[in-house]
C-alpha cells in the first residue's frame, strides 16, 4: 500500500487528507494519533511512523484507517517512502534527553538531521504542511537562572544553549521554518509551522509515571527538592495535541495567518513550581522539607552527573541542567496561538488533571 492517496495532483485523487505523525507511539505521538482519530473529520488515512510501532496507540473501532510504519527519522529512504502521497506530517519524533544520557552525536542525529530528512521527504513527495513539535527549550529556561514569566513569543530573553537536547530543537526548529514556501513535487509551497510546549503533562508520561510510583513508595507523598518559588507553565498533551491539528488545518486553508512561525503552546493549567504541580496532578502530597543551599544541590547534582558517566544504569533526575531548569521561573502565554488560528484548550483544567491522575492511579499494580 505504499503511496496510498496520489500526490494531489490527479483528479481522481481520493476525498480526504493523509497525516503523518512521526514518533506516533511516543508519549505525545499517542495523544495526536488519538486526537486526529477522533477529531479530524478530513482524516481519510494515518500513517504511525515509528522506531517501535505499538498497536495499542490505535483506539479501538479506528484500525481501519491507521497504518503502522516501522522506521527511524535518521534513515531519509524510510522517511521519504512514509510521505509519499501525504498531505500534512506532524513531526513528533525527537530523543528527549535533559539528563545526559544520550551522547550529543546520537541527539543530533534523530532531533537534527532527522528534521532535515522529514524536510527532505516533504520537498520530494509533495508534502503541502509541516507541523513541527518544538519545544519552550528553544528559548529556555537558560543556565544562569533568568527568569521569563508570562512571556510571549517577542519577549526578549537572554537564551543560551549549553547542553545538546535544547541547541539540537533550536536547530531543528530553525532548519523548519527556513523550509518555509519551499517548492513540494507537483508545484506547491511547503506550510511549516513550529509549536513550542511548555513541560507537558499527562497520561503515559514516563516521568509523571516514575514520580507516581515513587510517591506511592513513600506513602503518597512526592517529596519536593528544587526551589518552591520557581513558577513554571505546563500543559496537557491532549491539549498539545489539539494546537497541532488546529494549526494543521490553519496551514492547509489559511497559510498566510502562520506559515513559518514559531508559537508557544500552553493552556488554562495553573502556573506553579515544577515538583508541587507534578504532585498535584498525580494526587500526591507533596513533601517539602527545608531547602538544602543551593551550593549543596549542585553539588549533589555534579556527583549524579559524574556517576551518570560511569554507571549506565544510574539514572538520576537531579542533574546540573534539570537542577537549573527547575529552578528557573519560565512561563508562558498563547495570546499569538488564539489570534493567529483560533487556539483554545480543548480540555479544562480539571478535566486535563482528572484524566491524568485517573491514568496514574491505574498503575498501582502493574510492573514498572
């Protein structure tokens, strides 16, 4: 079935739109597969391109319409036959690596170089929309601890890339919107547009997941480290997955409103400190005993950071960068996202929070 759809230039081509979610079964991946399944009523055919597909992404009743396409984003060939006859990819996929555990060159290699193989593939194939998941890392939080609250997407911020995941998305970000008004096979003009989440949130998020059982260890309770007053925008992946598509349709109808823009993605979530909102989502209590100095905690992180190098399996959450990140208030707005292409939540505040400590609670019991 490889090509299914025609490269929209045959009248005979079918009714509908073919979507392409990189990184389908990932943990946001699986919320945009769900999403345009139950919510794009152009949706004629998806295609799940994943390094591991999982069956289970597909909700039930919607198999007939989804395919499962094995492949890695840094092999442009696999790539390349994914799209072919794709109207709209949505390019998810990205190793996610704020801990240190990747080595820069594997980073670059599947958040740099992958992007340019989707740009590639979409030049060749005929591709007429990019929707690229970014991230607020673009921006920041940056290691000297300044703090963005409330921002928009012009307010001015002293970024600065020290570590490989955030100059690799800034990378990949600007390689996306440079393809902007590219010519596509069969004559049109490539829509890019980037979207950048603040700390997402939600179900099957395999830290949120780690937390949880961590918390439930302890009695309930999520024991809190990182400074209280450091206030952070976060926002539910369902939601994430909502400015995806609406920004999709945006591209395809009305290009000019954001093509080759960047755009911050959060919703109604409240703005609180990282470690007290994760327990609050998690229906934790969160624990806070009195702060260690700050001198102690990067202390304490340079030695995890150490250990990282030399024991593989050590896997710390407190590291020079997070202790940085989670300690810096950056927030944001979408004012840009709501006048640009008409961006609301989707899901609620107590909506978004209740699906995901319901997802939560429905671990205990189960095998990490």
């Amino acid at each position: 079935m490889e090509g299914a759809g025609g490269d929209g230039e045959s009248g005979t081509e079918e009714q509908g739109l073919v979507y392409v979610v990189t990184g389908g079964c990932g943990f946001l991946g699986s919320h945009l597969v769900q999403l345009l399944l139950e919510r794009e009523p152009e949706l004629r055919e998806l295609r799940v391109f994943d390094l591991n597909p999982d069956p289970q992404v597909i909700p039930p009743g919607h198999g007939a319409r989804v395919r499962l396409l094995r492949g890695d984003v840094g092999d442009a060939g696999a790539v390349g036959r994914a799209l072919e006859g794709a109207h709209v990819v949505l390019h998810s996929a990205a190793l996610v690596d704020v801990w240190g555990r990747a080595s820069p060159e594997a980073i670059a290699r599947v958040n740099v170089q992958g992007t340019r193989n989707v740009i590639a593939g979409c030049r060749a194939r005929g591709v007429r929309c990019l929707i690229y998941t970014s991230s607020m890392e673009v921006v920041g939080p940056n290691t000297r601890g300044d703090p963005f609250l409330r921002g928009h997407e012009d307010s001015p911020y002293p970024t600065r890339h020290t570590e490989p995941y955030p100059r690799s998305k800034a990378q990949a970000e600007r390689l996306v919107l440079e393809a902007n008004g590219s010519l596509v096979r069969g004559g049109a003009r490539l829509v890019t547009v980037a979207l950048r989440p603040t700390g997402i949130y939600g179900e099957r998020h395999p830290l949120l997941e780690r937390l949880y059982r961590r918390g439930r260890a302890a009695g309930g309770r999520l024991r809190c480290a990182l400074p209280p007053h450091a206030e952070h925008g976060r926002v539910y992946a369902g939601n994430v997955a909502w400015m995806h598509v609406l920004a999709a349709r945006a591209a395809l109808r009305s290009p000019a409103s954001l093509s080759g823009q960047a755009f911050f993605c959060y919703d109604a979530s409240p703005y609180a400190a990282y470690e007290e909102f994760s327990a609050l989502v998690l229906g934790l209590r969160p624990q806070r005993r009195p702060w260690p100095p700050l001198g102690l905690l990067r202390l304490l992180a340079l030695l995890n950071a150490a250990l990282g190098r030399l024991l593989p399996l050590f896997a710390p959450l407190l590291t020079p960068y997070t202790l940085a990140v989670g300690s810096t208030p950056f927030s944001v707005r979408t004012d840009k996202a709501l006048r640009s292409f008409g961006y609301r939540p989707l899901y609620s505040w107590p909506e978004a929070r209740a699906r995901t400590e319901a997802w939560a609670r429905g671990l205990e019991g189960t095998q990490q």
